[in-house]
C-alpha cells in the first residue's frame, strides 16, 4: 500500500473548503480575529482551501491560479498581527476540524496541527514591519512528519 497525501487522507478540496467554512463563520464571531479579517474578499475561503490543498501535497492550483508562495506571503505584509492573534487563529482553525469532518486520527490531527503551527508563525513574521519574505519561495509541502497514518494491513 502507498501512504495517502494529507490532500487525500483530509477528503480532498471538498473536505478542506469544509474546513474553511466552519473556521470562517467562527472567525467572524471572534473579537480577537474578526478585526482582522472584517475586509476579506467573497474568494478568501476557497483561496484558503485551494492554499491547503497545494500545501498538502494535492493540486498546485494556488501556484498555477493564484500567485504561489510569494503572493500567500504578500497579503500577511504590513498586517501588523499579534502572537495573540496568530495563537488563536491557529486554535480556532484546529478546532475546527471536528465540526468540517476532517480524520480525527492522531497522525493527522498532528501533522495538520503542525503546518497550521509552522504556517502561522511564517505569518506572524511577514506581516510585522519591514518584513522582506523571499520573492521566489515555493509553496511549502507538508507531509506525515514522524507519523503516517495507520493503515491496518500494511
């Protein structure tokens, strides 16, 4: 058996457009973040599933449609965020993972948990002032870490 992609073992496109569904209602809600996020665009939640996507390791549309790693970079510039703020945005997307449906096995929950902890203190750096994100970086691609998941028979 070949070890699934977290692209795969999340559900695909549907199930991470999911998650940015239940992450976004709850962020509008939220007095920490909503501040934050009060000018996002109607595409900003199908731009966060297809960024995930390609981060774990299914299609390369955000590269191929959207402007790849620097433009993910480019709108965290300036932003000014607090380590309140990225602390939360990175609980309240974990928690919403249950409610989206996502595999609630450990080896998933722990590598998603991991990109969203690593991703959101890229973030967080960015958008402080004179922040200079490199201009030609891939976007990242996350995997199992130390753990891929369990598959019995394997």
């Amino acid at each position: 058996m070949t070890t699934p992609t977290l692209y795969e073992w999340a559900g695909g496109h549907e199930a991470l457009r999911r998650l940015t569904e239940v992450f976004y209602d709850r962020v509008l809600q939220d007095p920490i973040l909503a501040p934050v996020f009060a000018h996002m665009s109607e595409n900003h939640r199908e731009h966060v599933a297809i960024w995930l996507g390609e981060v774990f390791r299914g299609h390369s549309r955000y590269t191929d449609e959207l402007g790849g790693y620097p433009a993910m970079l480019s709108h965290h510039l300036n932003l000014r965020l607090t380590e309140e703020q990225r602390s939360h945005w990175a609980a309240l997307i974990a928690a919403s993972a249950d409610p989206a449906g996502l595999p609630d096995d450990p080896e998933f929950r722990s590598a998603f948990v991991a990109y969203v902890e690593w991703g959101t203190r890229i973030a967080l750096a960015n958008s402080q002032p004179g922040a200079t994100p490199p201009p030609d970086a891939p976007v990242p691609h996350w995997g199992w870490g130390e753990a891929p998941p369990y598959q019995p028979g394997s």
